[in-house]
C-alpha cells in the first residue's frame, strides 16, 4: 500500500515560490557562517533597500 507524502506538492503559487526561495537563502548563508547573522546582512539576501533616514522629530 502507498501512502502519499503530504509533502509532494507542486509550487505554483509565484508568492510562495519567492519566500521559498528567500528562505532557502537565509538558511544557507546561516548555516555557512560562523556567527549569526548581522541585520544587514539579512537585510541584503532579502534584497532589501538602505534604510531611510529618519526623519527630524522622529524618535
């Protein structure tokens, strides 16, 4: 008797495909490195932009 693997989908949503795949990433660079992983660093596998500088009379 087979019994299916609930895990054996196929990925055709575009959106979970992406944060699969940005996942994976962080995964491999933190387990390749030495010491966790510093917030830019993270930042820049998620591709994301510099930080805005905060504007005067934010705290």
């Amino acid at each position: 008797m087979d019994v299916a693997d609930p895990l054996d989908v196929n990925l055709t949503d575009v959106d979970l495909m992406g944060e699969v795949e940005l996942t994976t990433m962080l995964m491999v660079a933190a387990s390749a490195s030495d010491e966790p992983l510093e917030q830019e660093q993270i930042d820049k596998l998620l591709g994301l932009a510099e930080p805005a500088p905060e504007a005067p009379g934010m705290p």
